[in-house]
C-alpha cells in the first residue's frame, strides 16, 4: 500500500493526473482539409466524368472511402465554410448564415480547439470568407493562421507535433481564362452539359475552362501528398477532399439543387479507412467538425449540432443517413431591399423537396444590377449566363433556360430523382405527388424545429435580410501569376491538334 501510495504520489508530482484525455502526440493523426472554391460533383474521373482528370483526388480514393451523396451546408462560401468550422446548420449560426458576413465573436471552431490540444494549426488561400473576421476580436482568419503554403506551414511544426491544415484552394472559382480547357487539350465534344444549359459550342467551352481549373486544383493535391509522403507524414495523417460549394455556373452555385449543393467527397487515413470502398449514404459538410475532434481523440465540443462521421469512414458496415437537410439565406447583395432568398430543403435518394420562403422575389437576384455582379447577380458572370440572358438557344432544345436559372420560383419546389435527377421538372402541384410533398414538407418543418431554426416560428424573419453586408477582408485579390501558370501548363500539355472557340465572356 505505502508503493502504491508512492507511485501515485509521483505521477501526480509529474503533472500526469492534470493531462487532458486525448492521446498522446505521437499517436494522433493530422488532419488535412483540401477545400475547393465552386467544384461540383460529378466532376472528377472516378465518378466517371469523361472529360476531367483527376489522378490525385482518385488516387486517395482508391486508398480510401469515395462518398457519392455528400452536401455542402449551404452552397454559398461563407456560410459553407462556417459551418464545416463549427460543426452547426447555417440557420444556428446567426449572420454567418449568409455570404459576406461577419465571423462571431466568442463562436467555437474545431481548429481553434484542436490548437489549444497542441495540434500546430493554420490555412493558405482562402479561408473563412469572404467577410469580416478582424472587427470581432479575431486574431487571425478563423480557419488557422495564414502561411504561403504548406511548405512553409510544416516548416514551423515542432517534431512530434500533430498538425491540422486547410488547403483553401482558390479552383475552379471564376474568372477563367477563356479557351484554357481546349488550349489544354480537352475535347469540346466529351462533355456532358446538362439540360439546364443550352448545348452550344461556348458552353461547352466554358465549361472545359471550369475542367481547366478542377485539374489544377488536382495537381496541387498531388503535389502536397508528395511531400507528405517525402516526410513520411502520410500514413497517420487523416485527409479530406472536397468542396465549399458548386460550380460557379447558372442553376449551380447559390441553389440547392444537386449542381449547387452536391460535392465530390474523399477521405483518405491509412490503416483506418478501408482502402477502395464507396458510400451511398448522405452526408453534410458540416459533420467534419466533429469528425476531427474524435479523430484526435478529443471531446466533441457541445455546440457542434452534426454528429462525427469517423465510425461511418473507419467502418464500412456501419449505416449512413438516409437524407440530407439543405439551406440558404442570402448570397451576394443583389436585391434593392437586401433581401435573403431564404430555402429550406430535404433530399434524398428519389426526392428533392425545396421551400421557398420568398416566392415573389428573384431568385438569382433582380433583373437590375444592384451592388455585386450586375443583373441576376448570384450567379457568376460568364458566357454561359450571357447566352441564356440573350435566350440563345440549340435548335432541339425543348425546355425554357432562362425560367430555369432567374425566373421566379414557387413557394414548393420537388423533384422526382428517378425519372428527372437534373431537376428541372417541378411536380410539387401534381396530384400524383402530393402525399409525397406533404411528407418531404413535414420533415423540413420537423428539421426547422428540431434545430431551432428562427424561420420555424416566423417564416418570413427579416433577420437575415437585415444582417451586414461587409467590405472585402481577409481575401487575397486574384494574382496575375495565377493566370500564368495556367498558360504554361496548358503549354506544356496542349495537344497538336486541337479547337480553340471564339468564345468570350
């Protein structure tokens, strides 16, 4: 008893009894997040897109779990971005619910807390943003401080330190270079536009330049797993791949339909995730919070709303969710009054069901420029847009792009995935579906209650509609050497015989 007495009187001498309960250094894992700007799923060879290559987002799938339904919280940057940093829907995250937004004082993030665990934590590119981190007290971007690169960021790593990176990737987000796709050797005629876009030969091209980018975003992945690799930091570092929002394209980014909200997904951690297995179950972004905490072996702060998903990645029997909940408050400043267009929405493997809140306002912003863009200002300007403003059309198109991507929607919005997985065929008012819109409605309203959503008791709240607008802080402004280094590689690839169009935006 007096030895037993003695040994624990030394540990508690060597500071041990006050240790926090998480693994020691060396046993936890880093944590890597490449986070795309605008990248929407399918858009990458293993899900069998014929036209984009990506050898290194494949190549982590091949040693990992490749997810099929994963979801942005909001496909808005922003918002996306602050909820995959507190684990919490947008609605419960006040003003960063809407793009342009200030970042809460006071509000818990998982790179803070794993920091404060010891983990050597920081971000290149784009952060949290845009919006206003600085004004509330914020001694750096809340995604970690900011490093050139990663280089850099490990460099400052002591050994035996864990470490937690957000490679903030500024691709496949616009402007692009016009012709970089087909000047890269891409083939025009391989890809696949969906009906909400006219088929013309300057779509297609736009879209080859949105490839352009997804394939550099690709490179720099590749280029990090080779350092990682190099220092022998791979294998115990778990990594995820994917995206903050859609492609910067009408009827995508700032919508919830799949081309908005629907992202490519990997996760890669050897000897835990099984190498080579596929996830059919649903997923929200905003799950990675809680991921990486448990993956460090650390409490589950309790304001992260969405569970972990580390069981799910480390065990492919254990079942997924069965639906997502989607949502969006305000993109850019383009209504005259301010105005949110506020959605609420479910999906899951045969209906996407969408409330829309303010039904008589202009979806994609109004028709006159008011401060960001110009006319239908949440959507990117690019030639795509231009030709579905000008109503330039293919001769066997059969459906109406422009009332598709700016004209004003219903209150109810639902789809039939089996038959129509585009989305542009809106059955809400047909009979045949109506048990179904009355079920997949109820579940919104149960979501909306559950998480104490403020549009659940006063649909119409303002509150989001009157939130600030900020300046631009904390983005870098785009770099002329950006665009260089994009002519040389398409240099050094670009095929002898190729097309280029006369497609300016």
């Amino acid at each position: 008893m007096k030895m037993l007495a003695v040994a624990v009187g030394s540990l508690f001498f060597l500071g041990y009894y006050h240790m926090p309960s998480v693994p020691p250094a060396a046993e936890r894992p880093n944590i890597l997040l490449f986070l795309a700007d605008d990248w929407s799923f399918p858009h990458a060879g293993v899900y069998g897109d014929p036209v984009v290559q990506t050898p290194n987002f494949d190549r982590l799938a091949a040693g990992g779990m490749l997810f099929t339904n994963a979801y942005c919280a909001s496909p808005s940057c922003s918002p996306s971005r602050a909820s995959i940093l507190t684990g919490r829907y947008p609605h419960q995250n006040g003003v960063m619910g809407n793009l342009w937004s200030d970042f809460t004082a006071g509000t818990t993030v998982y790179t803070s807390e794993l920091e404060r665990l010891g983990y050597h934590v920081g971000h290149d590119q784009k952060g949290w943003g845009p919006g206003d981190w600085r004004s509330n007290g914020w001694m750096h971007n809340p995604a970690g401080e900011e490093y050139a690169d990663i280089t850099e960021f490990l460099r400052e790593k002591k050994t035996g330190q864990p470490f937690c990176y957000w490679f903030g990737s500024q691709d496949p987000h616009r402007e692009y270079l016009t012709n970089l796709g087909a000047w890269s050797g891409m083939n025009a005629d391989s890809v696949r536009v969906p009906p909400f876009f006219p088929d013309l030969p300057c779509v297609r091209n736009d879209l080859l330049d949105y490839y352009a980018e997804v394939e550099r975003f690709d490179r720099h992945i590749g280029e990090v797993i080779d350092l990682l690799e190099t220092r022998g930091e791979l294998a115990n570092t778990l990594i995820i791949v994917t995206s903050d929002n859609g492609m910067p394209f009408p009827r995508a980014k700032a919508t919830v339909y799949d081309a908005g909200s629907r992202m490519p997904f990997v996760a890669h951690w050897p000897d835990r995730i099984p190498a080579g297995t596929v996830r059919k179950s649903y997923v929200n972004l905003a799950s990675l919070a809680a991921t990486f905490m448990e993956a460090a072996g650390a409490r589950v702060p309790a304001s992260f709303e969405l569970p972990s998903l580390l069981e799910a990645l480390t065990d492919p029997q254990v079942p997924g969710a069965e639906e997502v909940f989607l949502e969006r408050e305000r993109h850019a400043q383009v209504r005259s009054d301010s105005g949110s267009y506020a959605v609420r929405a479910v999906r899951n493997d045969s209906f996407l069901y969408i409330r829309n809140f303010f039904p008589e306002r202009w979806p994609a912003g109004d028709p006159e420029a008011v401060r960001s863009v110009g006319a239908y200002g949440d959507v990117d300007n690019s030639i795509t847009k231009m030709l579905i403003l000008a109503g330039v059309g293919s001769a066997s198109d059969t459906i109406d792009h422009f009332r598709l991507a700016f004209g004003k929607r219903p209150a109810e919005e639902l789809y039939d995935l089996r038959s129509d997985p585009y989305q542009v065929r809106n059955v809400a008012n047909t009979e045949a579906y109506a048990e179904v819109r009355q079920r997949m409605a109820d579940r919104v309203q149960e979501f909306m209650v559950r998480t104490d959503d403020p549009r659940a008791g006063d649909p119409w709240s303002l509150f989001w509609d009157q939130a600030r607008y900020t300046p631009n802080y904390g983005l870098r402004s785009f770099d002329l050497e950006d665009y260089i280094e994009q002519y040389r590689y398409a240099e050094r690839v670009r095929h002898t015989n190729f097309r280029l169009l006369p497609c300016t935006e």
